[in-house]
C-alpha cells in the first residue's frame, strides 16, 4: 500500500471512531438524564398513585394558601409479629410523600408500637429511614408499655407480669426513640402550637389504672402554662391518645383519666383543637368523629395499623386511615384519608370557622 493511500484509510478510521465515541457521548447523556428524572420516585414494587380530580384539599390558590399543614397517624401498632401493620404504616409513608399538597409535620398519637419492645421501635426506625418524612412528633398510648406482658420466651405471659420489667423501661425507650427528657412535650409548626400530651404510667406501677391515661399534676400544670402563654387566638392543638370520658366525670380504663381537671384547663381558651385515638374506629360508618365539646373542638382520629368497626373487629386488610389538618387565617380544614386506596373519605371532611 502506498503512503498516499495509508494516510487517507488512518484519516478515515480516525473519523469513524470519533463519529462512534460522540455518539455513545449522546447515550449515556440521554441516560444520566433519565435517572435524574427519576429521583425521588417511589421504592420499587409500589405503584404510582392516580391522582383524584378535584379531591386535593383546598387552598391550592396562592390568594388562599394554608399557614400551616400536618398529618395526623394514630394507633400504628408496629410489631414485627404483625406484617400486615407494617405493611399498612408502609402505604400512609408511600402515600404522603406524593402528596400534592404541604405536609410540615407528622405526628404518632400514641401505640406506635404492639408491645413497646426494642424491635418494635428497630421496626419502625427501619420504616421512617425509607422515606423522606417531615418532622415526626409523637406521645405514648397504653400498648408503648406492653412490654412488661412479654415473658423472656417472647410469650404474651399475663400470669407473670411484669416479666422482670418496669414501666420506667418503656417509658425510656420511647423518649429515647425520639430524643425526649419526658413522654410530653411540645413543638410548633409555623407559629401554630403543638401540644403532645402522654400517660406517665401502666399498671407495672400503678395497677389500678387499667388501660387508661394517668397524667400527673406536674404534666397537668406543663399544660396549663403552655396555654396561658398564648399571645393571641391562634389555633392550638393538642394530642392525647385515650378518648374522654363524658363531661362531669374522670376517666377510668381506656379512657382520659384527669379528665375533669383536664376540660377545666382548656375551659378558658378559644380556638382548641383535641385529638384522640385508641378506639381504631373506621371514618366510615362507625362513631361521630367530631364533636364539639364545652368550648373546645374534640376528633377522634381512626388508625393506621388497624382500622375497627363498633365491635371493634378488623373492618378490612385494606384500610389505613388518618387525619389531614390545614390551619387558614380564618378557618382550620380537616380530612380523613385512607392510604393504601389513597382517596379523601367524604364522611371525614370538617371546615372549623375560627373565632
């Protein structure tokens, strides 16, 4: 082969390779492209959610925005003996991360967990790290102390109770979980106050207590000064996690049981906003979920881990219900949602005019 002829097939070959080297360029920009779009997109094996027209909640507007915005999850009931609560808690994550509205704050009211143990709250630790989640606050319910029914087999062994624990221990590990000097506290979500109230005892210490949520004078007063420091009639909201007894009378199992001292502490205050949990009752077709009591606004939340009926039976493997909360200058809006159907529930659907 001539030098003439040698020189001009390099040149070519040159050409060829560098035509090939930009495009290759061109594909792996098209690719790197691609998963940047992707960022963000739910874990694998759950599906995109369809949006529902026209059921986002309102003040979307910029003339009419929400001040503030918070999601309400009662009774996860966490417990690695129970894949379906999981599994549950695991749809109401997928589902608020997408959602098309604000959520600044996400609260637990109360039996995060089954029995409390150190791999109940391992188990819901793992849950939380999967997802991008707003600030998390939270108060105890009766199951957090469950513990103490667990036998060193890991049998529910009542007979033995406490099995060699304590109340102090659950207590620990709850405030422990989420950095607490006491089981309750408070928070604020853009200047809209956030009281997180806890029953401070179980039957390890104090037996005659039952089910029910003992507070003491001292948390009692806490309370009672966070609201006098109110400086305007900014809406409050305060969490507990049993429901109240009827006015007039103190709780006793299963229910608030300072309750009297409890009403009078909030008897002097507009704008109080009350929630509960532990009855799992299903946002539809169950009890009244809002009530409006002496002068303040009383909600009974529905669950996560396990949504009731009356009979207090499993209404469905498929249900997973909670309480969306947006505050207006004027008014407060609050909308059951089920999360593994992810629709807005029209039976659980409140506008508040503020006062």
């Amino acid at each position: 082969m001539s030098r003439r002829k040698f020189l001009g097939w390099l040149i070519w070959f040159f050409l060829w390779i560098g035509a090939a080297l930009f495009g290759l360029v061109k594909l792996l920009e098209k690719s790197v492209s691609t998963q940047q779009a992707a960022k963000g997109s739910r874990p694998e094996g759950l599906a995109s959610p369809k949006p529902e027209t026209g059921t986002e909640p309102q003040g979307n507007k910029s003339s009419d925005a929400p001040l503030a915005s918070f999601l309400i999850l009662s009774d996860l009931h966490i417990s690695r003996d129970d894949p379906d609560t999981i599994r549950r808690v695991n749809a109401a994550f997928a589902d608020l991360t997408e959602f098309q509205t604000p959520i600044e704050a996400l609260l637990f009211t109360g039996d995060l967990t089954e029995y409390g143990r150190d791999k109940d709250y391992k188990e819901l630790r793992n849950l939380m790290n999967g997802y991008e989640l707003p600030p998390v606050y939270a108060n105890m319910g009766n199951h957090d102390y469950y513990d103490i029914w667990i036998d060193k087999l890991g049998r529910f062994k009542q007979e033995t109770m406490p099995n060699g624990k304590t109340d102090w221990q659950s207590r620990e590990r709850f405030q422990k979980f989420f950095g607490l000097p006491k089981p309750y506290h408070d928070a604020w979500v853009k200047e809209h106050h956030l009281i997180l109230l806890s029953q401070e005892t179980y039957v390890q210490e104090k037996p005659d207590v039952g089910e029910g949520a003992w507070y003491s004078e001292e948390q009692l007063e806490w309370l009672r000064e966070r609201l006098a420091d109110r400086k305007d009639n900014r809406p409050v909201f305060i969490m507990t996690h049993q429901p109240l007894p009827p006015a007039g009378r103190d709780g006793q199992t299963h229910q608030l049981i300072p309750a009297i001292r409890f009403r009078e502490i909030l008897k002097p205050y507009k704008n109080v906003f009350v929630f509960c949990g532990h009855a799992h009752q299903d946002f539809q077709g169950t009890i009244e979920h809002y009530v409006k009591d002496g002068g303040f606004h009383y909600f009974h939340n529905s669950s996560v881990g396990r949504v009731m009926n009356r009979k207090y039976e499993t209404v469905s493997q498929d249900k997973a219900q909670g309480l969306y909360v947006q505050v207006y200058t004027d008014r407060v809006t609050l909308r059951g949602r089920d999360f593994i159907s992810r629709k807005w529930l029209s039976e659980a659907d409140w506008t508040v005019p503020l006062g």
